[in-house]
C-alpha cells in the first residue's frame, strides 16, 4: 500500500450513466500510462446502466465510490479529492480519452513550474480538428457579446482554437473535461466549491487559485479527445444548469454589481428568445434546429419566471 501522496497521479472519474464511454476513457488510461504511479477513482452519481459493475470487472483495482444519488460534478469530485493518494489529481470527464503522451507532458510541466496550480491540454474532436480548451471568467463583457466574437475581436484577452499555441500559455481557466491539478495548491484553496452542480466549478477553482497565487496554465502539447457534451446531454436541463451556474459565480464574486448583471443576462435571452421566434415563423416552423432552440429559450424564461430554483 502507497502512503499518503506516494503516487504521481490520482485520476478521478465522475459517471452518471455513461457506461460505454466509460469503459473507452477506462481503456485509455491503462493503454497510455506506462511511466507513473497512479490510482484510479471512479464517483459514480447513481447511475443505472450497470457502470460501475461493468468498470469494475474489466478494471479491479479502481477504487469506487457510489452515491445513492446525483450530487453533481463538484461534490462528486470532492469526494473523491479527500480520498487520493497522488501528488496530482487528474480530473477526466468520461466522454474523454487520452493520447499516449497526454499525461505525461502535463505532469513535465507541473513538474517544472512549481507555482503552477492548474494545467490543462488541448481538446480534440474525434476526427482531430481543436475544441475551445480555454475557459475565461464570466464577465459583463461575455454577456453582452458572443464568445466568439469576443476571441476575434481581443484574441489576447479570450484565446481560442482558431490560433496555433506552441509553448504553454497562462490562461484565466481550463475546460474541465482533463485537468491535472496540485494536491499542495488545493490544500491550500481549498476543493471544489459545492454551490455548483455542474458548470463554472473549475472556473470558479481556478480563479481561487489565481487569487492565491497559483498559475492556471494552458499546455498545447497534451492532447485529449474529448466527444464534447455526451455526458451531460444537450437539452433545456442542461442551459438551465449554465444559467445558474453563472449567476451563483456573479453573486459570489460581483456582490454590487450583481443585480446589475442578472437583469442584462435576462434581456440578453428575451432577445434570443425573440430572435429564435422570427426565425420559427421565417420557417413556418420546419426548422427542427431552430424549432427546438426557441422551445429551451421558452423553458430559460419559465425557469426565470419561477424564481431561478437550484433543482430542475
């Protein structure tokens, strides 16, 4: 048996019904983790596809944790946090996979910054082309402009997949589908805020981290596949999700001006709402992309309207 912190890498899995795309990000670690000492946790948010029985008989030595029921990414993380072993905490999303020298570059590189908290690779799409690994911080400039805009107008301030990184980079936050993450930081910042159920919760860390003097870095090096959104789905659910999520880091980071905030992010969707109605009568309604996004701005409303409730 390892000793408190005698391993490298303590990899923690959240699941939530996710058994085949488990088993995949399962077989990656094994497949390219050649060189380091690892454990492997698996949180598993009371799924019902039979994940954790299934994980556990092709990988027996995981250490599981089942929860009775859905705690959400952050809780479930901490869950397993207070449990590791590793120098170093890996957080993978069950949609992601790894290349075979993944780990191995981000860890190099915590290694060699040793005031680095958080580091993160660039995300893949299954055929190759770059994913959005970069997260910056909610802020009243990103809900008045699309991201997308805002990454071409002030590529400096948002980087984006568009640009070829070739050395690491210093970024506001990752994209939580692979982080590694320093055992000595985050005992010293604190886990995971619980407030969230999902979305902005790494955000949320890393600007923790910043405000220690930690480094939140981007390492263009270390590649993962990621099949963006299969664990959590793409519905109104989901969008609801965001929504609070962004409001419960405003409230807790912008007290004075929150108010503020909330009623420019609420216009912002009554004019998306709008939109997407025109462009469901333009269509006369055949549109099923368009049909289907006017329904979950309808349901962002009716959430709204109902007083923003945590539970969906």
């Amino acid at each position: 048996m390892q000793g408190v912190n005698q391993l490298d890498i303590s990899f923690i899995i959240v699941n939530w019904n996710t058994k085949d795309l488990l088993h995949e990000c399962l077989a990656s670690i094994y497949k390219t983790m050649d060189k380091l000492k690892f454990e492997v946790w698996l949180v598993d948010n009371a799924s019902t596809d039979g994940s954790v029985e299934a994980a556990k008989s092709k990988y027996p030595d995981i250490n599981t944790i089942v929860n009775e029921r859905n705690l959400g990414f952050a809780a479930a993380n901490n869950l397993a946090l207070k449990k590791m072993k590793g120098k170093y905490a890996l957080l993978l999303n069950t949609d992601a996979t790894l290349t075979d020298a993944a780990v191995d570059e981000l860890y190099c590189f915590m290694e060699a910054n040793d005031k680095t908290g958080i580091a993160c690779g660039q995300l893949l799409n299954t055929d190759g082309s770059k994913q959005n690994s970069i997260a910056n911080y909610p802020s009243l400039l990103s809900l008045l402009f699309n991201e997308t805009v805002l990454r071409v107008l002030f590529p400096h301030k948002f980087p984006s997949k568009r640009k070829e990184y070739m050395a690491p980079l210093e970024v506001d936050s990752c994209i939580g589908a692979c982080m590694i993450v320093r055992k000595k930081a985050m005992d010293e910042v604190g886990a995971f805020d619980e407030g969230y159920f999902f979305y902005l919760e790494e955000t949320d860390w890393a600007y923790r981290m910043k405000q220690a003097g930690w480094g939140v870095f981007f390492v263009p090096s270390a590649r993962i596949f990621h099949a963006q959104g299969k664990s959590v789905g793409n519905n109104a659910n989901k969008k609801i999700m965001f929504y609070r999520s962004r409001y419960y880091f405003f409230k807790k980071w912008y007290k004075r001006s929150y108010v503020i905030i909330y009623i420019i992010g609420f216009l912002r969707l009554l004019v998306n709402t709008l939109l997407s109605l025109f462009g469901v009568l333009f269509t006369l309604g055949l549109n099923d992309g368009i049909r289907k996004r006017f329904g979950i701005y309808i349901q962002l409303i009716l959430w709204h309207f109902n007083g923003c409730p945590s539970s969906l």
